[in-house]
C-alpha cells in the first residue's frame, strides 16, 4: 500500500494554522517581555514562534539580553503571556477557527484518521481555545497534546510520540503533521513523519517555509485533504 495512503493520523498545529491568529501571539509575547523592561521586535517574536513559551522568552533573553539569571524572569514573563492569552482566548470576539479548518477535521473523521493537536502553548491556553470553538464538544478533534504535558516540545517529536502512543501508532509514517512553521516542520521530520505538511497563510510566508524540509506546502487547508 502506498505511503500516503497509509494515514492514520494528521497533528495540527493551533494558533496560525487551525486557529485565526491576527499577530495576537506575537503582540501578546511582545507584551509580556516589555512588562519586565524588555523591548522586542515582531521579527524577534516571529524566529520563536510554535517553540514552547517558556523556552521562547528564555532564548530570547539569552539572545537578546544580557541577563544572568532567567529562571524566574522567565516564569514572570511567561505568566503575564499566560493571562493576557487566556483574557484573549475567552473573550475576544475575533476567536474562530481558519477556513475549512473543521470541515478538514470533520473530513479525516469519517474517514477514520485520528484528527490530533498539538501547541507551543501549555494546556491552559489550549483548553481555552478548545472550550471556545467547541471542537471537543462537537466531536471534531480525537486528543490533544501541550508542550508542558512532553519532556521537550518543539522542534523535538516528543508531542507528535505521546499521541502515537495514546493511538498505538508504532509507524511514524502513518503519522501527518501540519504546521504554520520552522518549528512545526522539524518537529515533524524529526519525528520521521509520513507527510510534513507547511501551511503558508500562518506566520511565516511561501518564501521562508521553502528554506526548511518538509514534504508539502499548501495553500488552503482542504489540499491537506488530497495528500493523505
């Protein structure tokens, strides 16, 4: 049987990709580092985006500034990102979902494809978000996996491995991730996915995407739909 038809399970990202992010993160991070004094830029944000949010304001201090100790600077920083985020998630009348986003997910579903997402953010947040669009209610997502639920979240595989395993999935290239960036795209060839699937209407652009190795970039969602 031919690879891409072997598809048991496809790992979506959240915020960019499946979730309407209008720089809502980005602006959020920028925030939450200018709160303690530190001034970034989007294109600072931008390079750490879909790394799990503790480590992203750790590498941009480490980077950026010359700050000795970062431990607690950084669980100060990270909990002004975590309400401010959470304020948004729960309230915000602009929350949704991208284009044909659930119709993908509801796609997979009847065809027997284990629909899965995993996040940079920390299960808070994503509860929230999932709460809010009400994918568990309406039976539209099969599980979902948080980088402070792994050991290393990403661009390690340790997120997309916790819910092969919650699957029994021992085959990796069963195994589809989609991603709106360079962290999701390592994360899915270091987990030695089937399909690595780069979405260009996310953080970053066509152009920027092409510099890292994946096996696909789409332009709509519903393409995702044609490959597994």
């Amino acid at each position: 049987m031919a690879k891409d038809t072997q598809t048991k399970m496809v790992v979506f990202d959240m915020a960019g990709t499946t979730v309407e992010d209008d720089d809502n993160v980005h602006e959020s991070l920028i925030k939450a580092m200018a709160s303690k004094g530190y001034k970034i830029s989007r294109e600072d944000a931008n390079r750490v985006m879909g790394y799990p949010k503790p480590v992203a304001i750790e590498t941009l201090l480490r980077e950026n500034f010359k700050v000795e100790d970062r431990k607690e600077l950084v669980e100060k920083i990270h909990t002004y990102f975590l309400l401010d985020m959470l304020h948004h998630y729960r309230y915000n009348p602009d929350v949704k979902a991208k284009p044909n986003v659930e119709f993908v997910f509801d796609s997979l579903r009847k065809r027997g494809i284990k629909v899965v997402i995993d996040t940079g953010f920390s299960r808070d947040i994503a509860d929230a978000i999932i709460d809010r669009l009400q994918w568990r209610t309406n039976k539209l997502i099969d599980y979902s996996v948080t980088s402070d639920e792994v050991k290393h979240g990403r661009p390690y595989p340790d997120m997309i491995q916790k819910a092969m395993a919650e699957f029994k999935i021992s085959n990796s290239a069963q195994v589809t991730k989609v991603g709106d960036t360079p962290s999701d795209l390592m994360e899915g060839m270091n987990a030695n996915c089937g399909n690595v699937i780069g979405i260009t209407w996310g953080a970053y652009k066509r152009e920027e995407l092409e510099m890292e190795k994946y096996t696909h970039l789409v332009d709509d969602l519903v393409e995702v739909l044609k490959i597994v």
